[in-house]
C-alpha cells in the first residue's frame, strides 16, 4: 500500500485497525474465505462472525488459503456483542429501499464518514441470501448502497467485501481533520439506554404497536450521542424509570 | 446507477458499453461465474474469454446462477484475436513488479484514462494461479494495480473484477443522495420537547441541581432531531408526562 498516510483516520489511528468487518449469520463457507482474502488483500483485520453456522466458520478457518485474517476471526452469539465496542455502525446494503426509514450513503461518501470517526467502525453485511435483516438495521447508524445497477440482482458477499474495502483505501483528496469533541457514545451505551428507555415506556403505557424496542434502536443511532450525552439520558432515563416504578 | 451521466466518456459513449472484460486462460468456472456476476452488477455487458478450458467454460454459462453476460461471452483462440478490436489494453496485476519494462498505474488514475479514451477498451485479467504472462502483457499498453497491501498475496479474480469495475463507476464528486433525508426539526419543536421533558423530570424528582432547562436544550441541539424523529420524542414523553401526573 503506497501512500500509507492516506489511510490515517481523524485520531492518528489506522484506518485498516479501526475498522471491523462484521458478517451476520454467514452461511457459506467460501464467502466467509472470501471475505477474509479480501480484507488481508487491503490490510485489514479485525473479522467477526455472528451467528455463523458452526460448520461453516469451521470450514473457513480451515481452509487451504485461510489466512491469519480467518484464524483470528471471532464469534459473537449477537449482533449487539459484535458492535458493542464500536462508536459507528455500518450496515451495507446492493438494494434500492425507499421503505427504510434508516439513512443511505453512496459508498464513496461512506468512506469519507469512516475516516472522520472517532473510535471503532463496524462495517455489517448479511447473509447472501437475505441481507441485512431490518433488526439488524436498527443496530446501524445508517446504511451504505454499492451503486450497481438497479435490478441486476445482489453482489457476490466476497466482491462486496471487497469493493467496500478497496473504497476505504483508495486514494481520497485530502480529508479535513474536524476539531476533537467529547468521545462518541459506543453501541453498548446506547443499548443499554434503549433497554431502560423501553421499560420506562410501558411502565407508561406507551407501548401499543410492534417494533418498539427496534424503532428506538434505530433513533438513538440518529442522535448521535456523545458519551457525557449518553451519560445524562441515563440519569434522566433511569430517575424516571424509579418514580414509575415507586409508583406502581 | 444514479447519476448514469458519469459513465459518458469522451464521445458520449457510455462506459459500460466501452469496456470489454478479457479473461486470459481462465480455468475455474466458479471464477468466470463471479467475473460475470461483477460485470452485471455495475452494468457491463461484453466478457471474453481466452483459451478457456472449455470445460470451465461450459460450466459456468450452464451454471445455475448465470446470467446474460456469461451467455452473451465469447471465446478467443488468442489474446490477439480478443483485443483486435480495442484502441487502448490495459493488463491488471496485483503484484509490485519492478522488473517489468510496462507503465504501471494506480487504479484510480487508469480508470480517468479509460473514461478519456475513444474507442474500445479491453481490459485483461489473467489466471488466478499465474496471472499475466509476460507475452500476455506486451499486447497491454500500459497496466493497471488494485493497491493491496505488498506481501498479502494476490487478488481472488471475481473480487479483482469487481473492485476495477467499481472504480470505472464510482461517482464523480457532486452525485445527489439516493433518499433524501426527513427535513431538521425547528426551534419551536425543540423547545416544546425540552420543555415537555422537563417537566416529567421535575415530576420525576430528578431535578436538583440549576440551569437544568439550558443543559436540556443544549441537548436537545445536539440530537441533531429529524422532524419525524421529534414527534417520536414527544410522544414518549408526553405518554410519560401523563403516566406520571395520572399518580401523583
């Protein structure tokens, strides 16, 4: 990799070492190889697997080619414990949704929000045949498109892998470091404030209709909550929660 | 692809239908398949292959995923004889090779020169296995490198494909976002909700301590609110506000 300064992030900190590559529930061992040639090809990684069939991941990691990438690839039981120590959660996507009410980027704007990050970036993709599903989606700060063609069908997960990969170490014009803030909330804290949102609500009476606890997943990644923001929702969340509670 | 005015190259040609994808002796079916998946993916169409195994080839066009591209691909008994018709070769390697007497560009910058050449464009990728030979390379009027990491081995084929495709398509600067975003919530919603969120605290006991309503609006403004996303919030804490009041 010439050039390697390009690949410097908003704190000083490797690009290729902030970010993790999550796949959700991989079924195919070949594509979760694949995956694993790619990010070793671009110099990163940090592989995780979540609900990966056992066989499968097996498969991988033993493969004749499987590199260090694979053999140090991890396993986590749920989504939320494979983002929980990541400040910016990234879910792909080849298809054109307009029903989602999650942001989408071009993945070439992507690239350049992944740069600016502080902390860790989890960069999610779904199994081949399904995706991402629209819980999955709610762990997600927002969502990045590949620009192929609409309706020629979804991208091969290895080639997805890849171009994403490629997109982050390309050469980009110079991106303009932004002056530090206080550090960015990670996806355990916001989990945690969601649970104890979710229960001061139908303590309240709120909860009437599905979904809830997914819709309020997915707005508190739009609030792009520092820590000390963080910190003062669950004050304010948890005080409200005792009086409910005193109160029943 | 949005924006499909940024695949005009330089007489009004549309790049996709400017570039043909050589394989040069491919022999694994599964790779001609993703090849093709790739090309259909960012809109190519033209895929040629050269000295095949006839079998590979047989293979991946009866293959159960095979589309228009590998149907539409035609066979070469030379390279020659594949890239007669193109006015500009480019040769793909993944390897640093300083013994090599060819031009090597960065991908970035080839995929410029692509988009300003007239006439057809071919552009070749060798075997998994070997790559280009150097007889392959002396038709190429220059070659192209995908930037991985130095020592982290060579690219699987169908990613190979995929990322120099992807570069050909990527957006120039200026291409509008696909969904365009819920407008910003206003002063006046802000400070509803602040002031609505206040009270249930103040109900909640939480309040001790001054300037409570200033920290809260301050927050309020750092949520960085969609509209849709304040009715939310006022909602939940209206429901709150209610539950609250209903019991003391």
């Amino acid at each position: 990799m010439e050039g390697g300064a390009r690949l410097f992030g908003r704190h000083g900190v490797f690009i290729v070492e902030a970010v993790s590559v999550v796949l959700v529930t991989p079924r195919n061992p070949v594509n979760i190889g694949a995956a694993g040639r790619a990010m070793a090809n671009f110099g990163f990684g940090d592989l995780r697997l979540v609900e990966a069939y056992r066989v499968a991941a097996e498969e991988a990691r033993g493969g004749p080619h499987a590199g260090q990438v694979l053999h140090d690839s991890r396993d986590f039981a749920t989504l939320a414990d494979a983002v929980a120590d990541s400040t910016l959660v990234i879910g792909t996507t080849s298809a054109i949704r307009r029903d989602l009410k999650v942001e989408i980027k071009r993945l070439e704007d992507a690239a350049v929000a992944v740069k600016q990050n502080e902390g860790r970036v989890a960069i999610l993709f779904g199994s081949e045949k399904f995706g991402l599903s629209n819980e999955d989606m709610g762990h997600c700060h927002w969502l990045v498109r590949i620009p192929t063609l609409e309706g020629a069908g979804s991208m091969n997960l290895g080639q997805a892998v890849a171009v994403t990969l490629y997109e982050l170490v390309r050469q980009a014009p110079g991106v303009a470091p932004i002056v530090s803030e206080e550090p960015l909330a990670n996806a355990a804290m916001l989990d945690e404030f969601v649970e104890r949102l979710y229960e001061a609500l139908q303590l309240a009476g709120y909860i009437h209709t599905e979904n809830v606890i997914e819709k309020l997943r997915r707005l508190s990644r739009r609030m792009n909550l520092r820590q000390h923001d963080a910190v003062m929702w669950m004050g304010m969340v948890r005080q409200i929660l005792w009086k409910l509670k005193s109160e029943t």
